[in-house]
C-alpha cells in the first residue's frame, strides 16, 4: 500500500521555488530592453546611414503620405525611442510611437508575405537566399514592449532611479497608525488576511466559493480540486456552533485560525462543532473549509455546492470587527524581509500549527511566506484501488488537538474520500 506524503512534504521544493524566482524575475526586463532598444536604434541608424530620402522614396513607393516627414518622424522614433527602452525611461511613453511604427510595418509591408520572418528560398554558390519577410518580428517586438509596460522595466533603469528620488522617503506612521515590528508582526498580516475576507463576505458570514481559485486565493496555494468555504467570526459576540453536512466518502476539512495566525483545530467529516473565545484564545478567529470536487464533472460540482448550502453557521449575535491601523509601510517592509529569509528554510517542520507545537521564528517567517498553512499534523492517506478505474479510495486517520464539540464526537475520527485520478495535487 502507497502513502501518500503531505502537500508541503512532497515536492517541498516547489512551493518556495517562487521566492528564488520572484528574485530572478526583477532581471528578465534587463534582456528585453536590450534586445528592443539596440533593435530600433540599429534600424534607424542604418536609415540614417542610407540617408533619409531613401527611405522617404520607399515611404512614398508604398503610398505613405508626407513620406520626408514620415521617414524623419520614423528614424527619431527608431533612434530615440530605442535608446529610452535600453535605458529604461519613459516606456510606457515611448512605447506608443514604436509601436505604431511597428503596426505601419506590419500592414503595408509584411503582411503580404505570411508570417514567418525567415523564408530561406535556396542556396547558391554556398550563400543563403532568403525571401520577403513577414511579420513575425514585429509581434516579436511588441509583445516585448508590452511585458515592459505592464512588467515593469526592472533594475539598472534610470527611470527607476528617479522616480524612486523623487518619492518621499517613508516616514514614521501618521496618526494613529501602528508601527509594525517582529513583535506584532503575525496579528498585523492576519488582521490583513481577515480584512479581505470580512470585505467580500461580512464579520460572521461563510462565504462559499464555487468555482477555483485561480490567483486571487486568500489561502495558500489552493488546490486545483478543492472548493473553500470561509468566515471571521467575532467571539466576543458568544460561541460558534458550525454544523458540517454528510458528505459521505468525499474527502471534507475544516481549519481554525487565530489572529495570530496559529491554527487550534483541523476537523475532518460531518459533525456539530463549537468554538468559544477560551478555545480561540483571540477575539477574532477565521473558519476554512475544504471539500475535494472534480472540477471537470459538473454534477459533482452541483454536489459540493449542495453541501456547502447545507453548511450552518449559530451564533448569537455576528458582531463587530475592529482591529488596529497597522501602517502599511512597516509591515511592508517586515514582510519583504521575511521572505527573503525565508529562502532559507528547508521544511515547514513547526512552521504551522498550534502556540505549543510552533518554533517562534519559523512561524513568523510562515505568517509572510505561506500565511495559513496547514499544520504539518494532518491525516495519514493512504490508497487502495477500486474497481471504478476513474477514481482512487483515500483512508485517512487524525489525531489533532481539537476545542470540545456539542455533539461530543471524538476530535480523533477516521474519514474517507474519493479523489479524482485525473488531479495532480495532493489533499491539502
């Protein structure tokens, strides 16, 4: 029998992978701005060279109007616009006549011969013939020019350099704003987390989404076969009574995470569970649900939809939801810091979970990196083999350190569930 390992165990690599690639990633504009710059300052300097009024002749040989001013205007763009690009000034500025000397290329020049740029006719006497060009160089360029305006044109950019002078230096928070440290760091980016979920749901609210996440996840790394259902709650404002519905042998979680991002319980299964502030230990504590879905089968996501309908939420009262002003420029810059550190981290070993079974360092460096992790204290799977062939049998055992519950169901519980062969993601 296989065992299948953790989500953070397998393929560990790949989840930090990002930051060492979101480093790499501030380089990848330099070779761009290169390639155009040098491209367009190349191509007018040999007009320049060939002397404006031959291209003006071509310009009006093709039925471009006024084609001196055109061929001057062209050159000038070529030349000075290139030269912007490989200094990294102003691209999105000069971005605009390039490529409006590109499209005037491609639609009364290159068009007609197709789109390959290289069309190696013959060899003669040991040389290469080459025919007409098509456009696939000037795509090339654009789609160049578009990743630096909407990417950014990266470092060793004067642009860059000053607007970056010309901006204020940050200064000590205004008001009263509340200067984040290594000490309040963890409440101040949950306090962040629980704000969005409060904005698109409301204090007390489970919100259910249905569809998957595609970037704008709120949870880490979401999987690409599992619905979430979420919720802040106030406990100041009395206990909370969850009911999770029956869904049988589908695979079902729901994780409890405290403002200082530390997670006091991971239910399994069906069940009437309640929390009081004593158990959450924070006035303001999230709910995440996770309910595995094929989401190529739409009846089974018509399913998973019907049970999260049937999900139910008791609570006298929902509240309010009042944080801190936690300034944004310090916890910026706490985070920015944290994620380069935590390019040093091996494992999530005590990274999540509960205060007691958390190492203080790498929770807070988790809180940046990784906000609401699972606790690597998660069920054993293992896989036996059905004789449906499109679906694999998942048996998994707990024993996570769970607050009490009304219905008294043991927080020790075995549950099973069916997860499509065709995912590529463990159960997180």
């Amino acid at each position: 029998m296989n065992v299948i390992r953790r989500p953070f165990e397998q393929g560990f690599g790949n989840r930090f992978a990002f930051l060492n690639r979101a480093l790499a990633a501030r380089w990848a504009p330099i070779p761009l701005r290169l390639i155009v710059g040098f491209g367009f300052m190349q191509h007018g300097f040999a007009k320049l060279s060939k002397g404006p009024g031959a291209f003006a002749g071509i310009l009006h040989a093709i039925g471009v109007p006024a084609p001196h001013f055109m061929a001057w205007l062209t050159i000038l763009v070529e030349v000075f616009g290139g030269l912007a690009v490989l200094l990294g000034v102003l691209i999105p500025l000069v971005s605009l006549p390039m490529a409006a000397v590109l499209f005037v290329a491609i639609f009364t020049v290159h068009l007609p011969y197709g789109f390959s740029s290289i069309k190696l006719m013959s060899v003669t006497s040991g040389r290469a013939q080459f025919g007409p060009p098509g456009y696939e160089v000037d795509l090339l360029y654009l789609a160049c020019l578009a990743a630096l305006v909407f990417g950014g044109s990266g470092p060793m950019a004067i642009g860059t350099a000053v607007f970056a002078q010309a901006q204020p230096v940050p200064q000590a928070p205004a008001g009263n704003a509340v200067p984040v440290t290594v000490d309040n760091f963890n409440r101040a980016e949950t306090d962040m987390n629980f704000s969005k979920m409060v904005k698109g749901g409301g204090i007390g609210n489970l919100s259910h989404r249905r569809e998957l996440y595609l970037t704008d996840s709120p949870v880490v790394r979401p999987n690409r076969d599992t619905l979430y259902s979420m919720a802040v709650f106030d406990f100041d404002a009395g206990p909370l009574t969850i009911t999770l519905p029956d869904a049988g042998n589908r695979f079902m979680s729901m994780q409890l995470i405290d403002e200082d991002q530390y997670t006091h319980a991971v239910y399994y299964g069906a069940g009437r569970y309640t929390v009081t502030r004593k158990d959450m230990e924070t006035r303001y504590g999230s709910v995440v649900i996770r309910i595995l879905v094929d989401p190529q089968n739409s009846k089974d996501m018509k399913q998973v939809h019907a049970l999260q309908d049937a999900m139910k939420v008791e609570q006298k009262s929902s509240g309010k939801y009042e944080v801190p002003n936690f300034d944004s420029v310090s916890e910026k810059k706490m985070r920015d810091a944290l994620i380069v550190l935590g390019t040093t981290i091996p494992d999530t070993k005590r990274t999540f979970g509960s205060r007691s079974e958390v190492d203080p360092v790498r929770h807070l460096i988790g809180s940046a990196i990784l906000w609401g992790g699972f606790p690597r204290k998660t069920p054993s799977i293992s896989i036996s083999r059905r004789t449906t062939p499109t679906a694999l049998l998942f048996t998994s055992s707990t024993s996570e350190t769970c607050p009490s519950t009304a219905s008294g169901q043991s927080p020790s519980t075995t549950r099973r569930a069916i997860w499509s062969q065709t995912s590529t993601t463990p159960i997180l």
